[in-house]
C-alpha cells in the first residue's frame, strides 16, 4: 500500500506546484481511500485545502497528523509549509521535539528543533540543540560549536535587555568567551565573521584592552583587509582613552584615502579632544580637595583659574594647529596627485575641503565653550532666535572671539560653496554648518551669496546675448554648452538653497512672494535642460520647488501680521486661515506645475500630500502618495506620519484600511520570514549578521509606527460597530482589548506603552521645512498645524531639528518632547476601549470587589464624600493624560454652563505652550464622556449592590452626579456641534476652509462617536432597571412601569436628563448634517471661481503670469477642482456617519 501512495505523490505535487488545487484534491482523496491513515497524503490535504480557502478544515486534518507525533523529516517539512502560511510556524517546535525524542541521533531532526528555535527567538534552545549536534559531529568538527557560541552571546544580549534567563548575562558572557578561546587555542578562529563574534564578545564584558591585543596579534590576520584591522584598532584605542594612538591611526587611513570622511571626523575628535581631557585633569588636580573652597582662596584661586584658563587656551590651539596642518596636507596631497585633482573638480573627493568648514565650527564650538559655556554652544541651531545676543557678548578686551570664529565658519562656507558649488550635494553637506552662522555673519554670508546670485544671472544674460549674436560658435567648440548651462544652474540653486538654510527670511509677504517668482522664473529657464529626459527622473530645477513652496508658505504670517494690523473688528482667527489657505492654494499649484514635468520627485509629493490634506481633500493627497510607491520597510518609516494622518483625519476608509493593512502586514511579513533569514545567516556562517537580525527584529517589533496602526486598527473596528448597535459596540471592544494586549501594547488595566520600550523609527527628514512634526493625537495633526499660532518663517532645512538622520530618536529637547507626546497619545488611544469596556459592562460579578469603598467626588453640589464604587482602572490613567487628574473631573466639568459651554482647556505638565483650541475641546468633550460613563456606572452599582443593600440617600446624590455630569457633557457637545455648523455655514458661496474640513470629521468620527457609544450602553442599561422593576411588582410590590419614580432613587432623574441629552446630541448632529447638505448642494462654478481669485487674484499678478508658463489654465482649474471635489466626499463621508449615529439612537 506504501508503493501506491509513493506511485500517486509525483502527481500530487505537480497539481500542487501548478496550483491545481481542484485536481489535488481529487487526487489526495483518491489516494486516501486505499491508505486513510497515510500522513503525508493529510498533510498534502490540508495544504490544498488551505490554498481553497478552507483553512480551519486544513488545520485540524494538520493538527490531528501533528498529534500523532511524526518522525519523517520530510513529511515534516510538508507540515511546516501549512504552518508557515498559517502564521502558526510555533506548533511545529513541539513536533520537532517530539520526533527528536523518539530519533535522539538523527542530525536532521536535530537540525529540523534548532531551525524552529532559531524562528520561535528560542536562545537558550539554540544553544542546547547546537551543543547536542556538536557532540553528534564529533570534537574535530567545530562547525556546531560556532551555533553554540552565537546562541550564547544573544542569550546575553537578552539578559542585559531585561530578558528573563537562567544565567547572568556576565556568566553568560563568560561562557561565550571561554567556548571562543578553546577554539582559539585549537587554531579554531579562521574567518572574519568568527573574529568580530570574539571580539564583540570581549567589548561586551569591557574587555577592550584583551580585545585590542587580540586584533594586533596573530588573530587578527584573518582580517583580509588592512583598512578595516586598523579602523578597528583605531576605535578600540578610543575605547581605552588612548587617543593619541587612535589619532595616529586616523592619520594614516587619511593619507591613504583622503576622501575617508569617517576617518576624518574621528581624527578631529581624537586630535580636540586630547588636550581637553590633559586640561581637566590638571584642573581637578589643581581645584584641590573635596570642594570645600568653592567659595575661598580670594585672589590667589582667581590667579589659578586663570592660568588654568590660558593654559586650556594654548592647548586647544595647538591641538587645532595639528588639525589644521593634517587638512592642509589631505589637500596637497590631492592636488599633487593628477587623478585626484580631476576628482577633487568634479566633486568626487569633497572630504578635505569640507574639512577646512568642519574645523571652523569646531573652532566656533570651543569657543563658544570658552566664553559662554557649552549650553550656548549647544543651542546655535536655534538661529534667528538667539544670534543677535551672541554677537554681543564681548570680552574684556573689546573683542568678541565668537563672533570672529562664526566669521570664520561663514567664510568656509563660503569658500566651499565657489570650489563645490556645482555639485548637487553642496547644500546638504554645508547643511550642519549654515545653522551655526548666526549674527552679522550670518548677514553677511545671504549679502556673499547674493552676489554670487548676481553674477552668474549677468554671466547667463552674456551668454544668451553672445548666443544670439552668434558669437559664442568657438566657445561652444570647447565646451557643451547645454553641460555649461546644467552646471551654471546648479551653483544658482545650490546658493538659493544654501541662503534658505542660513535661515534667510523676508520683512514683508510681497518680498517673500517676490522670492518665490524669482525661484519659478529660474525652473521655467531650467526647464530648456530637460530635452531627453523620462518624466520620472528628476530634472535639473526640481529642487527650486521645494524652496518656492517654503517661502510661500513662511509668507503666511507675515501675511496673517499685515492683514490682521490692517484689520478692525471681525473674526481675526477666520481671517487669519483665510490667508493661510490662500498660501497653500499658491503653493499647491506650483507643486502642480512641477510635476508635469516631474513625476516623481519625492520632495514635491510629499509637499503636495501635505498641501491636500490640510484642504481635507485625502484622494488628491492619497493619489500623490502612491505614485511614490512606498512599499516595504517604508511603511514603517514614511506611511505613519506623512499619510495616515491625513486618511484619520478625513476619514477617507478606503485609503484607511489599506495604510493601517499594509502597515500591519510589513511587521507579520517580517515576523514570518525573520527566522528563515536567521537560519540562512547560521549556514552560511555571518555570525554578526545574526545579531544585527536580531537587533532589527526587535526594533521593529517596538515601533511606535506599528503601534499606532494597531491601536488605530482597533479603533476603526469600534467606530464602524456603533451603527450595529450595544451588541456589536461590545463585541469590538472585547476584540479591541484583547488584540492589544496580545500585540503587548495594552496589558492588564495599568500597562500601556512606555516611552522607554518604543522606537521611532520615523524618517522625518522626508517632511517639508514648513511642516514640524505636529504634536498632538494621530488623528488630529492638520487640525493642529492650522490651529497652531506660533509658526517659524525660517524656510530652510538648515533651520528644521528634524531634518537630521535619525531625528525622531536623537536627544535633542525637541525630539524628547515629540516623543513624550506621541507615546502620551498613543497610550490614550490604547487606554480608550479598555476603559470604554470597563464603564460600560454593567454585570454585578465585576463590581463585587469594588463595592462598598468610599471615595470622594467633588462633582457633587455639597462636596461631602459619598459611597461610591472603586473606578475603572483604565480611566484615571486615561483622565491623567489627558491632562485633568481622576480627584479633579467633577470640579472640571462643573465649570460647564449655558454661558460657558466650553470645556476648561487642560494640558499635562509641561505642553502648555502647544494647545490647540477646537482640537482641544473635542478631545476634551471626549474625557467628560468617560467621566460621565464613571459616574453612571457607579449609580448602577448602587442600585445593585454586590452586597446588603445602599442607602436612598446615597443613591439619590450618585444620580445627582450623574445627571449633572450628562448635563455638562450635552452643553459641551451641543456647542462643538454649532461652532462646526457655523464654520460650515459661513461664506457659502467659497471654498471650504481646510481647518473646517478637519474639525468637522473630528467631531464627527471622534467626540460624537464615543458619546453615541455610551448613550446606546445608557438606553439598555436603564430600560432594564426600569422593566426589571415592573416585573418586580406584579409580584407584589405595587410599582409598574406607569410609575418608574417609585423604582430606585433618581431614576427617573437620570432617565429625564438621558432623553434630553439624547434630543439635544440629535438635534445638534442634525444640523450638522444640514450645514453639510447646504455645502454639497451649493453650485461648483461660484466655488471655483472664488478658488481661483484666491489663489491668483485676477490673473494679473506675477504669481499668475509665473505659473502661466508652467500649468495652463485647464490645468489649473483641474488641480483646484480635485480640491472641491475631494473635500464634497470628505463631507459626505462624514454626512453618512451622522446619520448612521443617530439611526443608532
């Protein structure tokens, strides 16, 4: 019978390989009704099976062949496909075990549990299972050994990560170590790889010294190549404080390769730092003692200070000295060399030039140091706001040394940008540098740059002039004229760019709009060099694009400054977003204009993703976004904070779904594929590639990118069961809270997502110069940026914190404050279902173990204390992030009235400076939704205690507390809603204002959807109480449902204020719905034309005639129309979901 299964698999796996799945099927079937017991032909089964979509019927035929402990290590193989697809790759660790036990000698069993440990992260199995297949090879064989080791060093890497193990990660270390020497000693070490595991082994344990021998002695002869044994000696000297050393090392990678950036930056330090670290050291000697004379010694200890001073002095200009004479030698020895001059001219080598800029700011930071301290040295990116004081700041001598340096610094620049300026790169690597010019340097490097501008337009007018009078043939013999013209562009961009992030900035809007057509006239002339080119390279003056679009958009508040000053009376903040939209119109259109002959520039893209959605127009700015085709790695670094807060904040599904989908899947991707990659890395023998796998796998796993997709995930889930009714409402919240938990970002009521356990791994450098990292929830970032008032007119990236590499996750005060903001709102997005499940399941059995307590509520008329069941836990975390401490919510929303119904602004300690006022108030309106859920909850309780029986008393005052909590909270709403209604109602006949867009689907997808969700949870909970009572009395007790006020203290209180919240949410959302009605009904032509006279007036100013040239007038009008278009279906959207919350009610 075995033969005839053996005869019937070739043609199995040829339907299966040809993905005939029907014909499979029909074969397996066949085979199995002559050998039904057969595994193979089940787990082939369940593999086609799974493939027809019938996965839980392949699970359990695989599980049941599973359970019957196989030891054919090809059947299973087979088995892994099935589980590998069904994500479930850990069920085949305990069928490897199995097999293993039964078959101990067999190597491929044994290398069949290691590969499952390999995928499950299992390190201390690895090691266990490696060991055993070394002794199976046998002591000559070391292969397996290496396995061991690995597993070992990861062990340890865990253990210091807080990763529970058996061992100390010093044992561990330890062991790794002494398995390394014993093959050392056996001549074992014969690769690079087996090398650097050694060597990170011993750097592990601080054994730098032992490390560094090991590298110049025999061992490190395995290095093939001598660049990289010496740049590691170079570093482990580092390690050891030997800098001398490592400085000589530096020195002479340089005179080998003096283009090796690296090597020169680590030179400088190596070579500044020394005679620092000589200073403070005789400095300490020299302060004497324990410190007690901080405030003694009287001129004898100033004598001291300031020999100490001057000598500090003489060695830090030695040491520059040094640096210095090396630079200048790296640059003879370039131009000694013909081949590289030649590349030195073409930009090829650019190190030592860059280095004589580097040694400038290292001057101008030294003596920054010097004079004013480091904080002051630290702080010179902040640019305009700061320099004027610098240069000031003079000593005694009448001299500011500061000031000469940041001269100095302005002239490197300079001179870097006549030598280089060609050369596409030049701003981005003078980039670090221009934000330290501060001052009248800094005025004077714009007045250099300014001319150089000048010069070559007249060199440019000669040439077109010569051209003409066809005098230019000979010059043209010599020279391609249209490499002449490229190169000539480039240096006029490169010193437009180099002047944006110096942080030029303009007095007036008219100088920065006049900036803005002075870039577009130079693209229209770039524009002649891209004969030849595919729209999707980049053309010679794309990077004009981005610069037109940051001075238009810094114009906006000297555009708001000079309306508003102008200005008596009327709604200030209206007029101010009416100017702002006027400049992102402007803007939009000269990314438009761009991209007709650019299609794919990322820049532009990425500006124009931007520019939608702040119109709340998501299908323009989803359609600018593909085209760049993130895919990838990209998801998890571009896709959540560029586009995802666009669809959350026009609650565009379509595009929603798929971001948070693929977002999602690019993690479960790597999750499945990670070990393959691990097993490949330990055959193939990359030892440090294993760890640098690992290290990846773990970053991604604690991304504050995938968090906020799952979180948002789960939200979606919620917000889309609400129309479903309270059954479906609370099945998504179960879901929503175990999903969360399960993916670790929400544990058992007190866990959320610590700061400390995320990693940024967003690229913000990607993000335009006038759009900062917003603050603030995920859902609400444009509502934000509209809102906020204190925007920077500094239009360069120079200027921009974020720009840097890896900003998200440098120590700078601005990335520290961004990511205590986002882990803050991420974790009150996670805490919202679970304290949402918690206030609005009503079982007696939860509240057992919080019956009784007594707590305070300060929401109450007499502030007595009142008893009142334990809170949810969630909430007072929740309520505490939110800004207003669990102790502090009944005197918050007592501040609600008729004559103030808006919620008082709160903010955690320390982001006072970044409110948003409509933004705010929704979020806040959420919390008072919470607060009276808690308190409706708690009256429920007393109403049915766990135990004995409550007071009338006390469940009277609860009720009181919850009707006065409703009452806040329908005041609250029903003001939002009418300042949304009349956004939406003024100036019909225009285009809608952006801000409108956002705050409308805010208040819509956010506040009234949480509110609607608790009104459903209050309609089942009280009509239960009061049937439950009429049921009560036909036994006897003389109530019926005529005569609810004689059931439980308040009730009919609270079932009163429950009907009248529920009109008045109605009726508000209501006339939301008819604001936006009105909207989609208005006539498109006037919306047009209004749009059209907003961004380019009559046609007649310069703006318009610039972008004549670029974008026709069918084009312009196209570009506006998607706008209106995309901004009618936002409406829509949000139109639909009203509606389906008040069929919920």
């Amino acid at each position: 019978m075995a033969q005839v299964v053996e005869r019937r698999l070739p043609a199995i796996y040829d339907a299966l390989d040809s993905r005939n799945n029907k014909l499979a099927l029909k074969l397996i079937n066949s085979a199995l009704q002559k050998q039904p017991r057969s595994q193979m032909l089940r787990a082939l089964k369940a593999i086609a099976l799974q493939r027809t979509g019938k996965d839980e019927e392949g699970l359990q035929l695989c599980e049941e062949v599973r359970r019957e402990v196989p030891t054919d290590e090809q059947l299973l193989g087979t088995m892994t496909i099935f589980y590998r697809r069904a994500n479930l790759l850990q069920n085949m660790s305990t069928a490897f075990a199995a097999a293993c036990a039964a078959h101990p000698r067999d190597e491929g069993l044994l290398r069949g549990v290691f590969t499952c440990y390999v995928r499950d992260f299992d390190f201390a199995g690895q090691q266990q299972v490696a060991l055993k297949l070394h002794k199976l090879a046998g002591a000559h064989d070391d292969f397996y050994v290496w396995w061991a080791i690995v597993a070992t060093a990861l062990q340890a890497k865990a253990a210091m990560k807080g990763r529970s193990s058996a061992l100390p990660a010093e044992k561990l270390l330890q062991l790794a170590q002494v398995m390394v020497a014993k093959q050392a000693q056996r001549g074992g070490i014969q690769t690079y790889e087996q090398l650097m595991l050694y060597l990170d082994i011993l750097q592990a344990q601080g054994k730098h010294k032992q490390a560094l021998e090991t590298v110049e002695g025999k061992l490190g002869d395995v290095m093939s190549m001598a660049a990289d044994r010496r740049s590691l000696r170079a570093s482990l000297h580092i390690e050891l404080g030997q800098l001398s050393q490592a400085a000589a090392l530096f020195r002479e990678a340089l005179l080998g390769n003096p283009d090796d950036w690296t090597s020169l930056q680590q030179y400088l330090d190596c070579t500044l730092t020394i005679s620092s670290a000589d200073h403070g050291s005789g400095a300490r000697d020299s302060a004497g003692g324990t410190g007690d004379q901080a405030y003694g010694g009287g001129d004898q200890e100033n004598l001291s200070n300031g020999m100490s001073d001057l000598s500090l002095q003489n060695q830090q200009q030695t040491a520059f000295q040094s640096a210095e004479n090396t630079v200048f030698e790296l640059l003879d020895k370039v131009n000694s060399d013909p081949q590289m001059k030649a590349d030195a001219a073409r930009g090829v080598i650019r190190g030592p030039q860059l280095a004589l800029v580097e040694l400038q700011m290292r001057k101008l930071v030294q003596t920054g140091e010097r004079t004013e301290g480091p904080k002051q040295a630290d702080s010179g990116w902040q640019g305009s706001q700061q320099g004027g004081e610098q240069t000031e700041d003079e000593g005694q001598d009448g001299k500011n040394p500061e000031g000469d340096m940041t001269r100095a610094l302005a002239e490197a620049i300079l001179s870097y940008y006549k030598e280089l300026g060609h050369m596409l790169s030049c701003a981005v690597d003078l980039r670090s540098y221009s934000r330290r010019v501060e001052g009248p340097s800094r005025e004077w490097l714009a007045e250099q740059l300014q001319i150089e501008l000048q010069s070559l337009q007249a060199e440019l007018q000669q040439q077109q002039q010569l051209q003409l009078q066809g005098q230019g043939q000979d010059r043209a013999a010599e020279s391609s004229p249209d490499m002449a013209a490229l190169l000539q562009l480039r240096r006029q961009i490169s010193a437009y760019q180099i002047s944006h992030d110096v942080g030029l900035t303009h007095a007036t809007a008219a100088a920065a709009e006049a900036h803005t057509l002075e870039l577009l006239t130079l693209y229209k002339h770039s524009l002649t060099l891209c004969q030849g080119l595919d729209p999707k390279e980049k053309a010679p003056g794309d990077d004009l694009i981005p610069l037109a679009v940051a001075s238009l958009m810094a114009a906006r508040n000297l555009d708001t400054a000079e309306g508003l000053d102008s200005k008596s009376g009327g709604d200030s903040g209206t007029e101010q977003q009416k100017l702002m939209q006027r400049r992102i119109l402007q803007a939009l259109l000269v990314c438009e204009a761009a991209q007709k002959r650019s299609s794919v520039y990322a820049a532009t893209r990425f500006a124009c993703c931007a520019l939608y959605g702040l119109l709340g127009a998501a299908g323009p700015a989803a359609t600018n976004f593909d085209a760049l085709a993130i895919k990838h790695i990209q998801h998890d670094s571009i896709t959540g904070h560029h586009m995802l807060p666009v669809a959350l904040g026009c609650q565009d599904a379509p595009t929603l779904d798929r971001l948070v989908s693929e977002t999602s899947l690019l993690h479960e991707d790597h999750d499945r594929d990670a070990g393959d990659t691990l097993i490949m890395a330990f055959d193939r023998g990359t030892f440090t590639k294993i760890i640098e796998f690992v290290e990846f796998k773990e970053r991604l796993e604690r991304s504050h990118a995938l968090a906020v997709a799952r979180s948002e995930q789960s939200l979606i889930q919620i917000r889309r069961s609400v129309p479903r009714g309270l059954t479906d409402v609370q099945s998504a919240l179960k879901a929503a809270c175990q999903s969360l938990k399960a993916t670790s970002l929400l544990t058992q009521h007190s866990g959320f997502p610590r700061l400390e356990q995320m990693r940024f791994n967003e690229d913000l450098s990607t993000r335009p110069a006038w759009l900062p990292p917003q603050r603030g929830p995920v859902t609400g970032p444009l509502l934000g940026w509209w809102e906020q008032q204190a925007h920077t007119t500094d239009t360069g990236y120079g200027r921009c914190w974020w720009a840097q590499p890896s900003a998200a996750e440098l120590p700078h005060q601005d990335a520290q404050a961004l990511r205590q903001d986002r882990c803050r709102h991420l974790q009150i997005r996670c805490l919202m279902p679970q304290a949402m499940l918690e206030l609005t399941s009503f079982e007696p059995e939860s509240a057992q173990a919080d019956a009784g307590v007594v707590k305070p509520d300060n929401g109450h008329a007499n502030g007595m204390e009142q008893q009142q069941a334990e809170p949810a836990p969630a909430l007072p975390q929740l309520s505490a992030l939110m800004g207003v401490p669990y102790s502090d919510l009944g005197l918050w929303l007592d501040s609600v009235s008729a004559s103030s119904p808006q919620l008082p602004q709160q903010w955690p300690p320390g982001q006072e400076d970044h409110s948003h006022s409509q933004l705010q108030a929704q979020q806040l309106i959420s919390l008072a939704t919470f607060a009276a859920a808690d308190a409706g909850k708690a009256y429920w309780q007393q109403c049915h205690p766990s135990k004995g029986e409550s007071s009338s008393d006390s469940i009277q005052a609860q009720a009181s507390i919850f009707t006065k909590r409703l009452a806040a909270v329908q005041t609250a709403f029903m003001a939002s809603c009418q300042q949304a209604t009349e956004q939406l109602q003024a100036d019909s006949g225009h285009m809608l204002l952006g801000n409108t867009v956002l705050a409308v689907v805010h208040l819509v997808s956010e506040s009234a959807t949480w509110l609607s969700l608790c009104v459903l949870a209050w309609q089942q909970l009280f009509g239960g109480v009061k049937r439950k009572q009429g049921k009560k009395s036909k036994a006897g007790v003389g109530v019926t449902d005529a005569a609810p006020d004689e059931g439980h203290p308040g009730e009919q209180q609270v079932r009163d204020q429950l009907g009248q919240m529920q009109q008045a949410m109605m009726q508000s959302l209501q006339g939301v719905i008819d604001a936006v009605s009105v909207r989609l009904k208005a006539p498109s032509k006037p919306q047009m034309a209004h749009a059209t006279q907003t961004a380019l007036g009559n046609g007649q100013q310069d703006l318009a005639k610039a972008l004549s040239g670029c974008l026709s007038q069918s084009n312009i009008h196209a570009s506006l129309n998607a706008v209106l278009v995309a901004q009618s279906l936002t409406l829509k959207r949000i139109k639909l979901q009203a509606s389906e919350l008040i069929s919920a009610m």
